[in-house]
C-alpha cells in the first residue's frame, strides 16, 4: 500500500514537472502580450529618463555652476559664437558634448559625459579652482581636447560648419584659399581653428613642439 503511494506521488511530481517545463516553453499568449508591454514601457520610461538627464547637465547653468568653469564660460561669452548678427549661439555641450543623430555618436556622447566625471573630482580637489591654477593647466586640457576633436575630424565643429555647403565666394580671399586648401590635404577644422573660444594658448604648444623637435633633431 505504502509502495503504491510511493509510486503515485512520483507520478504526480513528474506530471507536475513536465507541465511546468511546458508551461515554461510555451508561455500563454496573455503573458507574451504583457512582458512585451511591459518591456516597451520601460525602455521608454529609461530611455527617456536618461535623455531628460543628458539634456538637463548638458545646460550651461549646470556647467557652471562648479566656478571654476566660468572662467572659460566668461571667455566664450566675448566671442562670435556666442553673440552675433544672426543670433545664433553655442554653449559647453555644443562642442565638449556635441554628436549627431547616428546611434555611434550617441554613444560617443554618453561616454563624453561620462569622462566629465574627470572635472568633478578637480572640483572636489579643487585643480583649477583659480585663473591662476586655471592657466597652469590650460594647455594640458586644451591638448586632450584637440587630440579628441582631430580623431573625431571635428564633429563638433561641422555639426554647424560644413565644407559642402560653405559658399567660398563670400568669405574672404584668404579664408576661401585656406579651405580650398584644407579639403585637398584632408585636413580637419581643429587642426587650424584653435583658441578661436578660449584664451588662446597653441601658440605654447607651437613653441612645445619646436623645442622637441629640436632635441630630436
């Protein structure tokens, strides 16, 4: 008798296992339509959460509000990419964050941000919390960013300014040579439009490149 409940118990256990493994390779419609609904809701709602988060430190008040970064934001204010006569004008993220609308880029621009990290921790350390501890660093910072813009053939740059559509017949003579010049050498935006936004300071890394040059030599 004992044997016989034995032998029924197991059978049950068996039956009960088959029909959750089948259960589990052949889930109901109803649970297929709600984990695709499901899904769908939330990667709109991380998706969106994460754009809304991306925009939202990509402000200039968000940039600034470590001081230290207004003193290049101050630079930036003086020159023609922030006030003109068509009115247009770009801020930190335009040209340290900026990308296009291909996925690749948007990952770029993701990885950007998360670089920035970078300048928190000089808040925190306090690396360039003075003009002057400002301009010690500032050819160091200047280089990474140049090296980034070259290996991005300035992306930043051509998001506004594009070689295809400038009209070269209303530039000036010598501007219209240099970019007539620049698309037969492949030569990219950054590599002559340096401290056009920011204090200057190629002329250190001209002169850096001359002493190096001259101790290979």
């Amino acid at each position: 008798m004992a044997e016989n409940v034995k032998i029924q118990q197991s059978e049950q256990t068996a039956g009960q296992g088959r029909g959750l493994w089948s259960r589990m390779k052949r889930p109901p419609n109803c649970s297929l339509r709600s984990l695709l609904v499901v899904g769908i809701v939330a990667g709109i709602a991380i998706w969106g959460g994460l754009n809304m988060a991306m925009e939202y430190t990509n402000r200039a008040e968000f940039c600034t509000s470590c001081h230290e970064m207004t003193i290049p934001y101050e630079e930036l204010k003086k020159t023609v990419h922030y006030k003109n006569r068509s009115g247009t004008t770009v801020h930190c993220s335009d040209c340290h964050v900026a990308s296009s609308k291909t996925p690749t880029d948007y990952m770029f621009k993701s990885f950007q941000k998360l670089m920035a990290a970078r300048d928190v921790i000089g808040h925190i350390k306090g690396t360039v919390d003075t003009p002057e501890k400002f301009d010690e660093h500032r050819l160091t910072m200047a280089k990474r960013v140049w090296e980034r813009m070259k290996e991005r053939d300035s992306k930043e740059c051509r998001n506004c300014h594009s070689f295809d559509t400038m009209d070269t017949t209303k530039q000036k003579d010598r501007s219209a040579v240099k970019h007539e010049g620049a698309i037969e050498d492949g030569k990219t935006c950054i590599d002559c439009h340096k401290g056009i936004v920011h204090k200057p300071v190629h002329q250190m890394l001209e002169a850096e490149e001359a002493k190096q040059a001259q101790k290979d030599g």
